[in-house]
C-alpha cells in the first residue's frame, strides 16, 4: 500500500482510507459482523486510516471501530469527529461548538474507541455562535495533554481555516470531494497547499454514484440518506446518469473500474490529499484499494475533464437543512 502524509506536520498514512460512517448509518441496515470483517480486511490490505465520528450511529460507530481494531488499534491512525449533535427528528443535527461541549465530547470519544489518544480530531461543524478561535483552543488543550494527536476541521471555509490555523496548527481538513463535487477547487485547496494542511476527501465516490453501486431512487431504502439527497431525486438521477456513461471507457481502457478511475483522479490532484471511501463490504473494500496503485496518464485526466464537466451535474450535494452546515 502506498502511503502519504498528511500536510507538513501530519502522520503518514496509506493513500485510501477506510470511512466508517456507512456501518451504522445512513446506507441501509447495520451488519456489524460484516463490517468488522471489513476493518479487519484492510488492516490486511495495508490500510492504516479509518475515519469516524461520534454522531455516526449516534455512537455506534466509534464502539466497533475500537472494537474491531482491538490490539492493532496502536499501529493505526484513528480519526474522529465532535461538534455535530444528532437531534431526534430524522436526519436532524445541531452544532454545538462551545468549548465545555467539546471537551465532554472528545473523553467520550476515547472511551467508546478504548483508547487513550485520538489521533485526529476533527471540529466536525463550525458552531456559527462560537468563535472558532474558542472551540480550536479547547481542543488544543487536548494535545497539550496527548490525549489528542492532530487537530482537523471538516467542511469549513478558507477564512475560517485560516482563522484557526493561527490559534494551532490545523492537520487536515476533512471535506466532500469528488469528480462531482469540485466546491473545495473554490479556494480551500489552494488554503491548504499554502498552509502546509492536508486534505481528506470523504464521499469521493459520489456516495456509490461514480461507481456505479447506486440503486435508483425507487430503490432506496426508508433509511437510507440518498432519499432526501437532491442528485438522486429521480430527474437529477437520471440526468446524472448521463453525464457520468463517458467514464466507462476510461475505465475499460486502463483495465480499472469506474470507482478506481474516481479515486485515481483524486489522488492525482495533490501528494497531500488522501481519499476516505467508505464501505461496509470487504469486495468494495478490496476495489478501492486497488485505485491506490492507478497511475493516471495526462491523456486520462484530460480525457476525464473534458467528459465529466463540474457545472453539468444536476441537483445540490445536500438538502437545505445540511447545506446551511457548510462552508461556515
């Protein structure tokens, strides 16, 4: 597995990394004994990367993370996530910035993953009501004491990051990215770049779109989060299937699959960005891994940007109510 650091100041980790959410939410019914085999199947592949969060679940994630992880848990990096607070409506979410907050969140965290560091934590939303100076520093303190590695910030705008990068150094900034989803080329990469901060995609498969494992809407269970998401409203998702049928050939060509080309196009943006997609299988596992070794040619990404033009897909990455969460 090849490997990358994150940023000037981060730890070195494999190129894919593992997105944990999906075991416990938002894409159909939990199966834990699945998803254990998942994690345990890329500490085999040579992936030492896994992201979470407290919410995801709520809570179940970090639990059989740490679990599943067991004795290897000190031979990988461990990132998870504070300052997004489930409400009880479905899909709700509140943020909750405030420093006493975070630090609650963040020794739940440790217990539930059964450890004594967190490798990485992410602010997971900024808290519009709190400065971010207030809620980075409350972290800060965590790293004083070690019981945090790095810092991140997830979903935040270049000012923002900015802002907090001066209070401590900020590691890596977790954002959605992908061959649909080109918001961070808006100012926050060039950010990153200059500040020395590396860059983690999540959903850098379109979530299943870009690899084609997207079931249509009429498909789609009650639980899942897709349903509400405007790109798979049934027009969008039919235009969108449109635009994505020329990355098919790529593909062919370079004997990969849609899914792998996607990845391959993200890690051949930037040595310091490095890709989460998340899965609760072991075949999807074993797919994405494998983008970690694609090479693309100029001829390819030329090919790709010529064939999947960002302003052509059709409907918003999230519903109203997530959106108003973004780019604070």
């Amino acid at each position: 597995m090849q490997t990358r650091r994150l940023g000037r100041r981060g730890p070195t980790v494999s190129a894919i990394g593992l997105g944990c959410m999906g075991m416990s939410q938002s894409y159909g019914a939990r199966d834990d004994a699945e998803s254990t085999a998942t994690i345990r199947r890329a500490l085999e592949l040579g992936v030492n990367f896994f992201d979470t969060a407290d919410v995801y679940g709520p809570h179940h994630n970090e639990t059989l993370l740490g679990r599943a992880l067991g004795r290897d848990r000190e031979r990988v990096v461990v990132a998870t996530k504070g300052g997004l607070v489930p409400n009880p409506e479905p899909g709700g979410r509140r943020v909750d910035g405030r420093p006493e907050y975070l630090q609650k969140a963040v020794r739940e965290s440790l217990r539930r993953l059964g450890t004594d560091r967190i490798d990485l934590y992410y602010l997971h939303r900024v808290d519009p009501t709190v400065p971010i100076e207030s809620s980075v520093g409350a972290l800060a303190r965590f790293v004083e004491t070690g019981e945090i590695g790095h810092l991140g910030l997830s979903e935040v705008s270049p000012a923002t990051l900015r802002r907090a990068h001066a209070v401590h150094p900020i590691t890596a900034v977790q954002s959605e990215y992908s061959l649909w989803t080109r918001d961070p080329e808006g100012g926050l990469l060039a950010a990153c770049e200059e500040l020395g901060v590396g860059f983690v995609p999540f959903a850098p498969l379109g979530r299943g779109f870009l690899a084609g494992s997207a079931p249509p809407p009429a498909a789609l269970g009650d639980g899942d989060f897709r349903r509400g998401n405007p790109r798979f409203e049934p027009d969008n998702y039919e235009k969108n299937r449109r635009w994505l049928a020329p990355l098919e050939p790529i593909a062919r060509d370079r004997g990969a699959t849609p899914a792998q080309i996607a990845l391959a196009w993200l890690l051949a943006r930037a040595p310091w960005i490095v890709p989460i997609p998340g899965t609760k299988r072991r075949r999807y596992l074993e797919e994405n891994v494998g983008a970690a070794g694609l090479v693309l040619r100029e001829t390819d990404l030329a090919a790709i940007d010529r064939a999947l033009p960002p302003d052509q897909v059709a409907g918003d990455r999230y519903p109203p109510a997530l959106k108003a969460l973004v780019g604070q």
